[in-house]
C-alpha cells in the first residue's frame, strides 16, 4: 500500500480529501491516507458472488436488510475508515445514520449486519486493525475470505491454506470460527445460509 498523504488526518478531513470519480480507493488508516491495492479479477469474483448470495438470502427470506454497491464505515476511533468489500445493512439502521443519504457513510455499528474483506496482499490489516475497529464499533458479524491463504501462520497455521473466518460479537468480543474446503459457513446472522467454503473460494466451478 502507499500512503497517499503523510501527515496524520482525521476521518472528516479524509472524506473532504477523497477525489471525486478517482479510479483509485483509499481507506483511512489511523491518521494515514492509505491507497489500497487494485483487487485481482478473483478478488472481485469471491466479493461478487458473497454479495450476491447475501442478497439472495435477504430477498428469500423478506429481511429489512441490503448490500450497498458501496459505503465507508467509520471507526469509533475518528482515525480510521474503511470501504470494506461486502457489506449487509439495515435499513432501519441506515434510517438513523446521520451521513448514510448524502455520503454513504456508516458511523454506527448497530447499521451493520454483517462486513466482508476479501483478503489481498494486505491482509494484515483484514486480521488486524480492521478486526480491532469492528469489534469497537459492535459490528455483530464479520467474515474475512483468505482464498489464497495470505494470512500469517498465527491466523491460518502451518502450512498456509485457504480459509474462511466467521467473527460473530458475544459480550462486546469477537469469536471466531473458522473453515476450509467442504465446511458448511456457519453464520449467526443467517442460520440457513447453505454455502460451503469451496463454493465461496471457487464460484462457478
């Protein structure tokens, strides 16, 4: 990643910054402008089929819920923000959002359903600071997808391979499940999602 600008700024001066139509995204990094790695066709492909898929599982079952294009969730912290790669809302929780109609932005946790990353080369930040934030925020749910198994061994273990994280908030803490190959994703927001890992990692083959 490159740092689009040096000195430390705050989540207001960050969205004020953002060039409008910019082909490029940038997330906020505790004070740090950061610009973030151009995702790989398979990185869109496995974001794509998660958001279709959740979006599917809301129409079926009439949930008050929906999958923005797109969105930037603000840290609790004033020095963070993050456009994460799917993201499950409520509506009535958007309702309350006071910059969601005219910015797209999510400042409140109780918002958030569910937030996906897709890990890529920075996949330091999906296992860390943005999983730190989340929690913070009270983010009920959050998966991150490691189909190349980029993670450290502390995370995915010895020898790397591709894994699937369920974060599900208990107590103000985040539990995690993880799942590789065949497993069924088991998820607390939705209990009847029928998706296993290799569906997920490898969609349409």
């Amino acid at each position: 990643m490159t740092q689009a600008i040096l000195k430390p700024v705050t989540f207001d001066e960050f969205i004020d910054w953002y060039p409008e139509n910019s082909e490029n995204r940038y997330e906020l990094h505790n004070g740090a402008i950061v610009e973030m790695p151009k995702a790989t066709g398979e990185d869109s492909e496995v974001a794509g089929y998660l958001s279709l898929k959740l979006g599917m599982e809301i129409e079926r079952l009439g949930l008050p819920y929906f999958v923005p294009k797109e969105c930037v969730v603000k840290a609790d912290n004033e020095r963070s923000g993050y456009e994460p790669d799917a993201i499950v809302l409520d509506r009535q929780g958007t309702n309350s959002e006071p910059r969601w109609k005219k910015q797209s932005i999510i400042t409140m946790g109780s918002s958030v359903r569910l937030i996906v990353e897709v890990v890529s080369t920075n996949w330091q930040d999906d296992y860390g600071h943005k999983l730190v934030d989340y929690e913070a925020l009270g983010i009920s749910e959050y998966w991150i997808a490691d189909y190349l198994g980029l993670g450290g061994r502390r995370y995915i273990g010895n020898p790397k391979q591709p894994t699937f994280f369920v974060h599900h908030l208990v107590d103000g803490e985040y539990q995690s499940s993880q799942f590789r190959g065949d497993d069924r994703v088991l998820s607390p927001t939705f209990p009847q999602l029928n998706l296993t890992v290799k569906q997920i990692f490898n969609p349409g083959r």
